[in-house]
C-alpha cells in the first residue's frame, strides 16, 4: 500500500462509551416500577397463601387511585420539558371540581355543556398564567404560586367554604345519572372509568409530543431557548400553550374527580401538584428542560400509586409515606444533575 494510499484512509472513530449511569436516567421510571412492583410481591400480606399485593381489585384500586394525578402529571410533562413549572394545579383541581358540581346542581346545566365550559374555564386559567409568565419576563414559580392561591379563593367564593354534593336524577338540584359512570367501572367490572380517561388523555398527550410540530418546538424551547428564538421557534406562544394545557388536564382531573366521590370542594386537590411534579421527574423528564416523555411519566405515576399501596398494605403511617415519596424525589433529581455534570465534561 502506497503513502498515499495510507494518508487518504479515513481515520477509524473510537467506540462510542456508554454511560450506564445515563442510561440507568434514562429508564429510571421503569426500572423503579418494576423494582417496587418485585417489592409489593415480597413485602404484600398474604391471606390464604394469596398475595392481596397482586389481586385485581388492588390493582384496580391503584390504576384508579393515579388517574386523577397522573391526568395532571400528563399535562405537567409539557411544562417541565419546557424547563418551566406549574403550582396552580392542584388548587385548579378543586376550582374545577367546584364549578363541575355547581353547574350541574345549581345551574341546571347538563353533561355536555358542563364538561365543556369547565374544561374552557381550565384552558383560560393556565392561559392566562402563561401569558403573564411570558410577556412581562416573570418566573413561571412565582407567577403559578399566585395562581394557586386564586384559584383556591375563586373555589372558596364559588362553593361558600362548603362541600357541594352530587345527588342524581331528573329535577331541579341533581346531577344528570349519566354523569355518575366517572365513578364506576367497565369490562366486568375490572377497570375504573378514570383509568380509561387517564390513558385517553396519555395517549393523546404522547401522539402530540411525539409527532407534531408542536412536540418538536416544545423540546426545542426547553433545550435552548435562544437557540429555538433564533431559529424561527414561536417560543411566547409555545410557553402560554404548555400552560394552556396544564390548565385542560387540571380541569378534567377535577370533572373525572368530582365524578368518582360524587362532590366538589374547594380543598380538593390539596399537594397534587407535588405528587404530579414527582411522577413527571421520577419519570426522567429532566428540570433543567429539553427531555422527557410521556411513557415514562405514566410509569412514574404508577410507580408512585403502587409505592403507597405497598406502603398502606403493610399499615405504614402516611407521614412514611411522605418521606418515601421525598427521598424517590431527591434521587432522581440528583442522578439528573450527575449525568448533567458528566455530559457537560464531556463536552
């Protein structure tokens, strides 16, 4: 072979490394659910040699325990991909479970136009948020932390600090009947309603995320939102509709959860926006912006329903519960932060 011959070779690229740390990030979500559901098999109590862990009215109990959460978490994945984060979604919740039962035993109004209006009425709250957040420059914390508190006075005003029952028939003060099937379960009496709309929406939320334009742009504004400005990316309104779809997904979590215990309360909702915030991270979609997904949210909200069941099969205290929870957090946000650190020295 000639000297020219050998110069002219292309050079030979090393082996890319894997990081197992990063891939470990990477599929953190599912590998935590099965790591808990391999402990709930362990740890569950028995009853005539039966694991009550796996029976399928518990695991029905914990699919339907998560729907309302994990509807919140759905529309939280946008947000945090975006590198933003919504307070308000919880006490929206309860707005929207108040305004669902009002309108209907109060109002007058049937199904279909209550479902609509509220589902509007959480669409413009987040707007709103989100426009506020993006045109005057405000941190979307402190923008979100404001819009909890009015959104819990708006609940408190509407429904006079009192719980408004659902009661069903045809008449003046009840709910239509039709409305009550949020409560109940299908196929056999096997999978709750709420399940249904929570994958609905999940596999809704992931065809967009995924496949879209919009999906594209929203990861480009969480990756680097200059970069995205420079390149023709509608940032301002990528931001206001993340918040947008909060405000939907908060708005149908109240509806589905006003549906299945058959009330509205301004108090409803109370800490669901950690517990949403907690699924999204738990399921590697990162703070800092710029990645995540939808499968992995659903997991981590699963993962979390199925750690509190565990947790209250063996009469764990809910103040354990917590602390588990908490320190699930924190992990995940630090091995976030240590594939953060090692990318960028790798850089």
């Amino acid at each position: 072979m000639s000297e020219q011959q050998i110069t002219s070779s292309p050079a030979i690229e090393p082996a890319k490394r894997i990081d197992p740390l990063a891939v470990m990030v990477r599929f953190q979500s599912l590998i935590g659910l099965i790591l808990v559901f391999a402990g709930g098999i362990i740890f569950s109590p028995r009853r005539h040699g039966v694991i009550l862990f796996l029976q399928p009215d518990n695991i029905a109990n914990i699919v339907r325990a998560v729907s309302e959460t994990g509807i919140i978490a759905i529309g939280m994945t946008f947000v945090i991909i975006t590198a933003g984060i919504d307070l308000s979604v919880g006490a929206t919740l309860g707005l929207a479970s108040v305004v669902t039962a009002t309108l209907m035993v109060s109002g007058g109004f049937g199904l279909i136009t209550t479902v609509l209006a509220v589902l509007l009425m959480g669409t413009c709250f987040g707007l709103v948020q989100g426009a506020i957040s993006s045109k005057f420059r405000l941190e979307a914390f402190i923008v979100t932390l404001a819009g909890l508190q009015a959104a819990r006075g708006l609940a408190l005003v509407v429904s006079g600090n009192q719980y408004i029952n659902i009661s069903y028939g045809d008449g003046p003060g009840l709910a239509p009947p039709i409305f009550a099937i949020l409560g109940g379960r299908l196929f056999g009496n096997v999978v709750p309603v709420a399940t249904i709309v929570f994958l609905i929406f999940a596999c809704v939320a992931t065809l967009v995320l995924n496949t879209t334009r919009f999906g594209r742009y929203v990861y480009a504004v969480g990756g680097n939102e200059r970069a995205a400005r420079i390149s023709g990316v509608p940032v301002s309104a990528i931001k206001i509709a993340v918040y947008a779809i909060t405000g939907f997904a908060s708005a149908l979590a109240g509806i589905v959860h006003a549906g299945q215990f058959n009330f509205g309360s301004a108090n409803d909702g109370t800490g669901y926006e950690l517990t949403a915030i907690a699924a999204v991270v738990i399921g590697g979609t990162s703070l800092f912006g710029g990645s995540g997904s939808m499968v992995g949210t659903i997991a981590g909200t699963i993962m979390l329903g199925a750690l509190a069941n565990i947790l209250q099969l063996n009469n764990i205290t809910p103040a354990m519960q917590l602390l588990a929870t908490a320190a699930i957090i924190v992990l995940a946000a630090v091995l976030q932060s240590l594939v953060r650190r090692r990318e960028g020295l790798g850089r």
